[in-house]
C-alpha cells in the first residue's frame, strides 16, 4: 500500500536523464520510470535546452559528466548560474571518486556511481535529493517576506531565540521601524511606489545587518524590526539612518519613525526587548516629521495606565463614568458678544483615577477604534441637551460634537446621526459637526465624499485645529466645510509674537477667500478676543468667556444672558 502511495506521488514528478550512451540511459530510465515522467537527452546542450523549456516542471536532473558537445560540468555551471534554474536538483554519474569534488562544488546534490548499484538505492537517491530540493523551497517561500527579501515576523522571532542561545544570550539592542501613515503614501503616490519604498527600507535593513551582524525583518505591512549587536553608538547612528531614508523618500511627505531599545543588561528576552522598542516608537505615532526615541521604564508604566483605561471604557459607559461638559462659543461680530453655540466636551469621572481629561484617552480610543462608542454616546448626550433646552429654555441652542477620523471612516455614520437626529426630535442644522483639519489630509477622496454627504443633508461642519494638520490652499478650495476652526497654538502667542498674529491674519483671509465664518478657540484675554475681532474673526471659544460646563451651570449661563 505505502510502495502505491509514493508512485502516485512519484508519478507526476518530471526527470531527466542525460548521457551519451544508449544503453546506460535505458538502464537507468528503466530503474525510475514506474515511478516519475522519464525524458532522456544525449549531451549537455540538448539538456540545456530541455531544461529551460521545462524549467517550472522539472523535479531533477541525472547527468553523465563526460559527453560530447557539452559536457556535465559545463551544464551544471549553467543550471546553478542561471537563478530560473537553480531550484533544480542535480545528481551526477561518475565512477571516478575525484570527478565528486569538482561536481560538488558547481553544486550537485549527489552521486550515482556507475556501474550501477542495486535499483532501490538509486531510486533512494533519486528521491531523496527531488525531496531535499522541494522541502528547501518551501522553507525559503515560508520564511521570506516575498516583497523585500526579509525574514517574516514568525521567523524572525525563532531564529532570534536560536541566534540568543547560540551566542551566549550576549546584549542585543532592538529597533521597530514604521512608515507614517502609509495608506496615505499609496493613495498619493501609487501602490507600486509604495511597494518600491518598502523594497528600498528592506535593502538598507538587509545592508545593515549584514554590516553589524543580527536580523531583520518585515513585522507588518509597513513595519520592520532589526535586532542587532548591543552597540553604545546607537544613540549616535540613529539619525544617520534615519537621514539615509529620508534622502531616499526624497522630498515626498514620507516620515519613518523608529523605535528603539538599547540593551542595558536588564536581562530581557527578545520578544520582551522588541515590546519595549514597540513602546518608543508608538510614542513617536502620528508624527509628521521622520524620527527616534528610546524606550525608558516610565513608558511601561504610562502603558499599564493607558491600558486599564481602555479596559475601563465598557465599564465606565455602562456606569455613565462619561460627563458632556458644554462650552459657549460667542458670535462677537456686533457690539456686544451673543452667544451663539456650544461644544460637547466629554470628561471621564473614573472611579479610581478621579477626573480624567480627554487628552489622556481620546488619542488612546482613536487608536483602537473604541472611540466610535464614546462618539455616539456624546453625540446622543448633546442631541438629548440641545431637546432639553429647547423645552426648558424655549430657545435652540445649537451644539458641536467632535467626530473622530475613525467615524469618518464608518459606512453607518450617515445613519448612525440620522437615528439620533430624529430620536430627538431636532434639525440636522441643529448638531454641528467638528472634524479635525489632519482627518481630511489622511484619506482626501473618501473624507471629501462623507463630508459632502453630510452637507447635503444639512448638517454644517466645522474644520476643527485648522492650520495644524497639512491642507494646502488648492485642497481647501476644494472642502466642504461651514466653518474653520484655528488651532489654539496659534492664538496663545498673537499678542506679544507678531509672527503669530500676521499668521492668525492669513488664515483669516483664507477664511474670506472660501466665504466661511472664523472660529477661534482657546482665547483666553480680553486682549487676544480684541485683536482676533480687528483680524476679523467671527465667533470666539475659551476661557475668556467660560470653561467647558456641565449642563447645569451652561444653563445658568444661558437664563443669565436671555
Ligand atoms: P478640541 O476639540 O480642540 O477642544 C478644545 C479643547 O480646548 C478642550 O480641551 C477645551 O477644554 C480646551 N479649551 C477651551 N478653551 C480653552 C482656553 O481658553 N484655554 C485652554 N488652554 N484650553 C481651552 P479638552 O476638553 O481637554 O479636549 C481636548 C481634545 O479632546 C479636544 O480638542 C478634542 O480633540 C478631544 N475631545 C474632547 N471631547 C471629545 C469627544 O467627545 N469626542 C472626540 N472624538 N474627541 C473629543
Ligand atoms: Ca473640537
Ligand atoms: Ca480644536
């Protein structure tokens, strides 16, 4: 049963035999020819010529090495030259011990001595070598990233643990290395550039470690580890490298961020040094600028904080830990400033940590998709206020509520606001709608079409931290926006830095040019509220006028005013 097995495997298997005798071509074809698809050549070049026509087929060569036209050793400088040919086995016939040498050297797989030896030990060669060669490919497909030429991250961590065993656990330094924002990188320039960038990383990775000693490999579709020789120069290298990428990227909006673990003989193993790098390099995330960091121990301990935050998060929805705060926004075109709307901001009251502000877990929730949750339990919350006071106070004041880029991204956001709307009973005009200014930059085509579904649908929408993210004036022409919202960094410095406050007077052009109102938020004087009403913005947000209030107190506000 075993012995039919293996011939049907055997069966579809292709091999050539090539000799210039008659007689010993049959003899051998009649030893293998139950068991494989037999074609015979009488010389090298005939061989040659059938093996490259056959190439993608052919599971081994036997060749005599002396022969007329071209002899065996000649073909087998071709089979290993040529890289189409060289996945294919060779075993030589020879019955001098010396002729072994040399064939082992242009790299045959093994030997059959002429006369020749009982069948079962020929077909055992025959079989081993078709073997060997086959499970060689396999290993290598499986351990190669197909693209670079890398390690693939499964790999990369065995032959890690082996490289650490074999050489004495000596200290070894840790990189991560990742491309910012990459989907970005191929919808601008094309996939087959983004595909050339990653191939460029992989050659300098690869020159790298072959320069230092170590692995490297592709961990993620734009991602890299590099392990390598502890080294004191790293601190010192980094930059190098990184300068050596961003030359290489040219003047393209591509930044790469590493980061780094340098051993300090704390004992970690591989998978915990390359945890820690992956820390560093997190830290750097959402940068526009290329760049490093090195892990240090207090990273660890942000870590295990930000993660019982996202832990929290159900828990804390459930038990309504999350509070909208309102912030006013005054219209201060006319004399006096009138109020005009209001922003949702959500704190979290934790049951541990107190007061949490949402710049400690906002960024934290984008980066895992939470964030959608959170959204849609604050949009509910201000549409239910906006409802509350339309009854209590008579009059509709109308709130913005963030959206993240995640929620940009959701194909139900549409619906998602329109159950809102109507379960409250209010107009789409009434909830506005903030999405910040780097969303639109991240995946333009896709936001543009949401945003302008939106809009049709009459909802407005505010480009929030306006002149942080990287629109360019062309871009904007092009936005469907309502309103846009100036980044605080620029407000804090307009009365003393004139730089700060000719800037502040650009945008608001800008704002002119796309007929848009100016909202600034973060004002925080009396003197930065008189000056951005000289530069002619129109609505003001910040401390000047009010923090953001829990509902109560924004009422109190409103009944103060009416
Ligand atoms: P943002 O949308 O730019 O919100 C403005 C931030 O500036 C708020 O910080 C607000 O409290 C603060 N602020 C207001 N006036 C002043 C002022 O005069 N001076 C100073 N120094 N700060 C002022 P907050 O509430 O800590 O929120 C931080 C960021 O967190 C927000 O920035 C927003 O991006 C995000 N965020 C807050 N709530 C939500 C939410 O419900 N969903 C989402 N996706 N993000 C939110
Ligand atoms: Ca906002
Ligand atoms: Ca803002």
């Amino acid at each position: 049963m075993q012995e039919l097995l293996e011939r049907k495997k055997g069966l579809h298997r292709k091999i050539l035999i090539v000799d210039d005798e008659f007689v010993e071509r049959e003899m051998l074809g009649n030893m293998l020819d139950d068991m494989y698809e037999v074609a015979y050549a009488e010389n090298g070049a005939e061989a040659a010529e059938f093996i490259r026509l056959e190439k993608n087929t052919l599971s081994l060569v036997i060749l005599d090495l002396h022969m007329p036209v071209l002899d065996g050793y000649s073909l087998l400088e071709i089979m290993r030259s040529d890289t189409d040919l060289r996945r294919i086995p060779a075993i030589v016939l020879t019955s001098e011990k010396d002729a072994e040498v040399k064939s082992l050297h242009l790299g045959a797989a093994d030997f059959i001595t002429k006369p020749y030896e009982v069948p079962d030990v020929v077909r055992a060669r025959v079989r081993h070598a078709i073997e060997l060669a086959e499970d060689t490919i396999i290993i290598h497909e499986t351990e190669r990233d197909e693209l670079t030429g890398l390690f693939n991250k499964q790999f990369f961590f065995e032959y890690g643990k082996r490289l650490d065993e074999q050489n004495g656990f000596i200290p070894m330094d840790a990189l991560v290395l990742d491309i910012n924002r990459f989907h970005l990188v191929n919808e601008l320039y094309g996939r087959s550039y983004g595909d050339m960038l990653l191939k460029q990383i992989g050659d300098s990775l690869h020159e790298l470690v072959s320069r230092t000693g170590g692995l490297a490999c592709r961990s993620g579709s734009n991602s890299f580890c590099v392990y390598l020789p502890h080294s004191d120069m790293l601190r010192e290298s980094l930059p190098k490298h990184i300068a050596k990428l961003d030359e290489m990227t040219g003047d393209k909006k591509i930044s790469i961020r590493i980061g780094a673990y340098s051993d300090d003989g704390s004992g970690l193993d591989m998978p915990q040094r390359f945890d820690c790098a992956l820390l560093a390099c997190a830290k750097l995330r959402g940068s526009y600028f290329s760049g490093f960091d090195f892990y240090d121990e207090t990273l660890h301990s942000k870590e295990i904080y930000s993660e019982r935050l996202i832990n929290d998060m159900d828990m804390a929805l459930e038990q309504k830990q999350f509070k909208v705060y309102f912030q006013p926004k005054y219209n201060i075109c006319g004399d006096k400033p009138v109020l005009a709307s209001a922003e949702a901001l959500v704190r979290w009251s934790h049951h541990e940590f107190g007061m949490v502000s949402p710049g400690e877990f906002i960024s934290l929730f984008e980066d895992n998709g939470l964030i959608q949750k959170l959204d849609n339990y604050v949009w509910n919350e201000a549409a239910a206020q906006i409802k509350r006071w339309k009854e209590t106070l008579g009059v509709t004041i109308p709130v913005s509520v963030n959206v993240s880029r995640v929620d940009v991204f959701d194909p139900m956001l549409e619906s998602k606001l329109d159950r809102i709307i109507e379960s409250n009973g209010l107009e789409n005009s009434e909830l506005l709608l903030e999405i910040t200014e780097s969303a639109y930059t991240d995946n333009s085509q896709q936001i543009i079409d949401t945003v302008k579904g939106l809009r049709d649908k009459g909802f407005c929408i505010e480009m929030d931290d306006f002149g942080s993210g990287y629109s360019s004036l062309n871009m904007l022409t092009s936005l469907p926006i309502d309103a846009l919202k100036l980044d605080m960094k620029f407000i804090r410095n307009i009365c003393t830095d004139k730089k700060a406050c000719r800037l502040v007077g650009i945008m608001i052009e800008i704002a002119r040019l796309l007929e848009v109102p100016v909202i600034a938020e973060g004002v925080e004087t009396k003197e930065q509220m008189e000056l951005l009403k000289e530069l002619g913005c129109d609505i003001i947000q910040g401390y000047y006028f009010s923090k953001p209030l829990p509902p109560d107190e924004f009422e109190k506000l409103v009944r103060d005013s009416l």
